[in-house]
C-alpha cells in the first residue's frame, strides 16, 4: 500500500467525518450511512492500528476506555437479560467514535476544516429557519414553526455549537469581509435559540457555556464579569422574547401543578422521575443495579410510589448522572464526571480548536441535567465527534 493512497484514504475518512457532524442535527440516516463510509475509508487506509495507538496515548481516549469498561462490568450483575445489555451498551457507541476520531484529527488543517464547515452549514440552517418562523411554516410534523431538524432541541443545541464556534474563529485573522460574516452567523444563532426554538435547555446550556468560553479566551480570573455579562444578557432575552417568556410560564405551570394534573406534562414527568429515581440511588448507590438495569428497577418502584401517569415507566430519567448512578453507581458516576473532567482540560491544553470542544461538552452537561444527551443520537453524537476531531492532538508534520 502506498503512502499517497493511505493519505487519500485517511483524508476521506476525515471528510467524511465532517459530512457526519454536519449531518447529524438533520438525518440520522444520512449519519449512519456517513458513519459506515468512514469507517470504511478508515480501515482501508492500513493505518487503524496506527491511529487507534494514538488514541490510546491520548488522557480522553485512556477515561473513554475506562468508563466503557466500567460500563461492561456493570452488564454482569444487571438483572436483565443479554439483548437489553447489548442494546444499552450500544447507546454509548458514539464513544467509539470518539476514541476512533482523537487518533484520525491530528491535523491542525483538519480540524479548522471541521469547525469551519459545521459553523458555514448551521449558519445556511439558520437562515432557513427564521422565514419558516415568521410564516409560521409548519416543515416537520409535531415540530413548530422553524424547526426542520430532528426536533427543537437538536436545532437548538446544534445552533449552540456553532455558536461556540464562533467565538473562536472570530479570533483568527479573518478579513474585515469575513469577520462581519462570522458575526452575521453568531447574531443568527443566538435569534434562533432565543426567539425561534423553545428548547428550554438550550436557554440553560449556552450562557453557561458562553461563560466558559470567554474564560477560556480571556482568562478565568475575569469569570465574574462573564457570569455578570451572561446574567444581563439572559435577562435581556428572557424581557424581549415572547417565545422565551412562554417556555418559562409553561415551566412553572407544570411544575406547580404536576401533582394534581390529569395528563402527563415536560415538567411533570421529569419530577416524578427524579423523584422515583432518587429512592432507587438510594437503595442501591455503589454499585446500582447494572448496565441496562434502570428501566426494570424504575418500572417497579413507579407502580409502588404513584397510579395513572405518575406510574409511567421509563428507560431515561431525563437526567443523565442520575441515569448513569442508578445503573453503575457511584463508581459509575465519578468514571464520569473524570471523562468530563479530562475533555475540559485538553480542550483547554489544545487551543483554539480543543476550546471549541470543550465549550461544547459544558453545554451539553448542563443540559443534561434535564436530559440525556451523552446518548442521545444527534446530541451525543455532535459531542463525539468534537470532542474527537478536537481534542486530537496535531502531529508536528501538519497534513493537507
């Protein structure tokens, strides 16, 4: 095998990559199927060892490994049987892809043409969104108007991670030209998660990882300016937004009336969960109940706690540490919270690209929260794939 066509073959498995995440907020077959081409282009180059040994070297990839292993002994004293192991293992794939991409990106060229890329086509989406908003143009059955991704809080994160973008490349030596295009894109990201999306943890996660962020690009000894910055600007949308102001009464109303409501509610469901959830950490908080090991553990403690809705089963608590704590424990959590952990402080070791990655990774923890969006198809894979391609660390010899 020659080198020019191991290059080639490498090089496609990148762009195909970035074809992926791109994809991902828009079509979850036009991923998969950009997945399996990777992977594909990747194993034909001769080089799959070679860049598998490089994710190895690399602290993520070490905490991927041992958070996965966690995962797989967790299988073994779950109670349930192996096709439920095998499905919850295979919710948290897209760190394969992780550790895969820390070995494939080594390339500063690459990397810019990752960020590069996703933030041109969000910027494209954002666009498109705004007249579907004003005409209220429904697209997608059971989404609102604008929305005409997966759903509105796919839209909204993958309109944050652009955003997130965006702030960095606003740094590098852009022409006056190009800079007002840049800050065209981030003023559109910002309308449409404020006053286009009603995806509440989107109004959570991105002041708190646009605070990270500035921190980031300007040093955290200024971080009560930032909290104080976001604080206004958060208040500021939360008084012009219509949108914002109804997400958040709606908030309230369920939250205030999810005991004696006669249907389910967003907020409703999520406060018995955790509730319930709760009472199974606490019977069992060192070791949980094993991989796969929620929803049976759930489904029995909701018959015994509540009657109608209040008993509905569930494999998702909406919150991804209780999720994790309740099936591999606290060992299970705290493996967690150190692959976290670790992603935050390469991305801040490996600017500014790494920046961008871990500015991502403090949105979706924040937002998860209130959901799971580590395993989540298009969240948990936007935040594989650039906690992957970013956090690689470039070889000396940069590729084309």
């Amino acid at each position: 095998m020659t080198h020019a066509y191991s290059d080639t073959a490498l090089n496609v498995s990148r762009g195909l990559a970035i074809f992926a995440v791109v994809a991902v907020p828009m079509s979850t077959a036009a991923t998969s199927i950009a997945c399996v081409a990777m992977l594909a282009a990747w194993l034909a180059s001769g080089q799959a060892f070679a860049t598998l040994r490089q994710s190895w070297r690399h602290p993520l990839g070490k905490m991927i490994v041992a958070f996965y292993a966690w995962l797989v002994v967790g299988t073994f004293y779950a109670d349930t049987d192996w096709p439920a192991k095998l499905q919850t293992l295979s919710s948290w794939k897209k760190l394969a892809y992780a550790f895969m991409l820390l070995g494939l990106f080594q390339s500063r060229r690459w990397q810019q043409r990752f960020v590069y890329y996703f933030v041109g086509v969000m910027a494209v989406a954002a666009i498109i969104a705004i007249p579907l908003w004003a005409t209220d143009w429904v697209v997608r059955s059971g989404r609102g108007a604008g929305i005409f991704m997966t759903n509105h809080s796919t839209q909204s994160m993958a309109f944050t991670a652009a955003l997130l973008g965006t702030l960095f490349v606003l740094h590098e030596p852009l022409s006056p030209r190009w800079k007002i295009a840049v800050w065209s894109a981030a003023a559109l990201f910002v309308f449409n998660i404020f006053f286009v999306s009603t995806a509440r943890s989107a109004y959570l996660a991105l002041p708190v990882a646009a605070v990270f962020a500035f921190g980031s690009l300007y040093g955290f000894r200024k971080l009560p300016y930032f909290i104080g910055a976001a604080a206004v600007a958060v208040a500021l949308f939360v008084a012009t937004s219509d949108t914002v102001q109804q997400r958040i009464q709606v908030t309230l109303d369920e939250q205030a009336h999810y005991q004696t409501s006669a249907s389910e509610t967003s907020i409703g469901l999520r406060v018995v969960f955790y509730r319930n959830t709760w009472q199974l950490i606490r019977e069992h908080p060192w070791l949980g109940y094993g991989t796969s090991g929620f929803k049976p553990a759930y489904e029995q403690v909701a018959k015994l706690n509540g009657q109608g809705w209040h008993a509905m089963s569930t494999g998702d608590p909406h919150n991804q540490y209780l999720f994790i704590w309740v099936e591999n424990g606290i060992f299970g959590v705290l493996l967690f919270l150190a692959y976290i952990g670790v992603g935050l402080r390469e991305g801040l070791a490996n600017r500014p690209y790494g920046a961008i990655a871990a500015s991502f990774l403090v949105a979706i923890s924040a937002s998860s929260l209130f959901n799971s969006h580590f395993k989540t198809f298009a969240e948990g894979y936007m935040l594989a794939f650039f906690l992957g391609a970013l956090l690689s660390r470039p070889a000396e010899l940069d590729d084309a």
